[in-house]
C-alpha cells in the first residue's frame, strides 16, 4: 500500500515538472520582451545618460540658458578699477571670463569706459563694453574692493609665480599693507588683498596690459579651483552671490541668479571643467591711458559666445 502511494506521488511530481517549466519559460521570454522594450525607450529618449551626450554636453540647454554678466569693480570713491565679463553657457559647458581694463575706448564715442561711467552710469557703462568686445551684456553687477577680497579668500586665493619682480611702495598710511613686494619665480599663495593690488598697481615692465593678464590668469584659477571642488563649490554659492551684490549697483534679480545656480549646480555635478579665460588683444597708446581692442579679438571673441544650441523660439526673449 505504501509503494504504491509512493508510485503515485512520483507520478504526480514528474507530471508538474512539464508545466513549472513551461511557466518558468515563459516568465523568461516576457522579462526579456520588457527589458527591451525598456532599453529601446531609454536609448531613444537619452534617459541613460541623464541628459548628456557623448561629449558631456547636456543637449537640452539652449541660448535661453546663457548668461553674459558684467562684473564692475568700484573703489569707495565711485571710480572703476576694472571689469569682468563672465559668460556661462551650458550649451558647450564653458564659462568664458574676459579681464577688461577701464582704459578700454569706445571706438563711436570716443571716451574710455572709465569716463562712460563718470559721466553716463552703470548702464551706459555697459552698453559701451558690448560695444567695444562686439558681445551682448544680459546683466551688470558693481562690486567693492572689500567684496572682490572676500570672494577670493572663499574662493582659496591664488597661487602665482611671477616671471619678475614686482615691486611697488603704496606710500600710504598703512604702507606695508598695501605695499607689493613679490620675488621673480618665488612661488605665493596670494589673497584677496595681494590680488586686488596686484591687478591695479603698475607692477609689470609690460605696463597695464600685465596687470590685465594677471587678472586673467588670477580669475581663472580661482574659478577652475572652484570646479575641481564641487561640493564645496555648491554649498558657497549663495555666500558668494551674497558677498557679491551686497549693497551692488545691479539688473540682476534673485529669479536671475536662481537660474543661474541652477545652470552652475548641474555643471559641478556633472564634474565638467568649464572655466576658460581670453585676455583681450590690441593696442595701448603711449602713455596707456587708453587701449583699443583689437578687430581679431572682437571676432574671435563673439564666435566663442554663440552657443551650441539655438533656442527655437524669438531671441527677444533671452534678453
């Protein structure tokens, strides 16, 4: 009676078998029908790569998304010391900066952009830098000396070694303070006040073209410092933003600088390294007080602000 009722039992278990495999199959063959279909619609829609390309630009940026800012830099007598032009386009993950001396001429007026802002203000001040550099300008944003030498400092400084040596008295009150005294390839990490005297003094056996690359050089290690620190990076920018526009003559609204953050934010996380710096080229007169940018510059310099990516609706809306 028992050996038959195992006979039965094994009769029972080989006659499922047929049928768990079947099932099993045929789990096997749907699970492999919706991962395709799921990978098809992942490639085709670029959900993979969140966004990027093969060159870690991300295509759904447009010129929408670009900013041209000027950055004006205005000591506690209202005289402009100098500017920078910074332009953050996503389209081709760049964030171009443009060093500008206030000797700079405005070909059609004639007047240098430090005397456009004496006698017109900030915002024929920057008109004129779209014109001299051929470049549109979205946004202005005055900076003090004590602001400029804070954001260094947060940003780390600069490390320099210079190919001279640069020396300079200030003849001030607080002499040492504002005396520059840098050793030829004598390496130096150099803060915010070193730096800001550095762009302004006349240090350089090339003249105010040095202190113009300088400033070049200075910016754009700073802010390539930036990048290769992300997280650090992202947690500072509203401190810098605050540093920046604290008590600031500008056009930039917090709904401005919210897209801005947004833009920079995916950047860092995206680990690109964006920062590049164009000295402007061209010619000074003899005794520096006015410089003329070159017609090459200007070209070259407006190619690289067209972004990658057109937006498809009425370019009157980027401004």
């Amino acid at each position: 009676m028992q050996n038959s009722k195992k006979v039965a039992k094994k009769k029972k278990k080989r006659s499922q078998a047929p049928i768990a495999l079947v099932y099993f199959a045929a789990l096997s063959i749907c699970l492999v029908l919706i991962g395709g279909v799921v990978l098809t619609l992942f490639q085709k829609y670029d959900m993979l790569s969140l966004g990027g390309s093969n060159d870690d630009s991300y295509e759904g940026y447009t010129s929408k998304d670009c900013s041209t800012m000027l950055f004006v830099r205005i000591n506690s007598k209202n005289m402009l010391n100098d500017m920078m032009i910074m332009r953050v386009d996503p389209t081709k993950d760049k964030v171009f900066l443009v060093p500008v001396s206030p000797y700079t001429v405005n070909v059609d007026t004639g007047k240098t952009l430090r005397q456009t802002l004496e006698t017109q203000g900030i915002g024929a001040l920057t008109s004129s830098v779209s014109q001299c550099f051929g470049v549109d300008i979205d946004r202005y944003m005055t900076i003090s000396n004590s602001a400029f030498e804070n954001i260094c400092d947060l940003l780390g400084g600069y490390t320099y070694t210079p190919s001279e040596d640069l020396y300079y008295l200030s003849g001030q009150a607080d002499t040492e303070v504002n005396d520059i005294t840098l050793k030829k390839s004598k390496t130096e990490t150099l803060m915010g006040r070193k730096i800001r005297l550095i762009m302004s003094y006349p240090v350089f056996s090339e003249g105010k073209q040095g202190n113009v690359k300088f400033m070049a050089g200075a910016l754009e290690t700073m802010f390539k410092n930036a990048f290769s620190l992300p997280e650090s990076t992202k947690s500072n920018l509203d401190t810098l933003y605050q540093l920046a526009s604290k008590k600031s003559d500008t056009n930039m609204t917090e709904k401005d600088y919210s897209k801005l953050k947004s833009v920079i934010n995916d950047m860092l996380s995206r680990g690109v390294s964006p920062v590049v710096a164009y000295t402007p080229t061209g010619s000074w007169n003899e005794d520096e007080t006015r410089f003329t940018v070159s017609e090459t510059f200007r070209e070259e310099l407006s190619n690289q602000f067209i972004p990658e990516v057109m937006a498809a609706s009425s370019s009157s809306e980027d401004q």
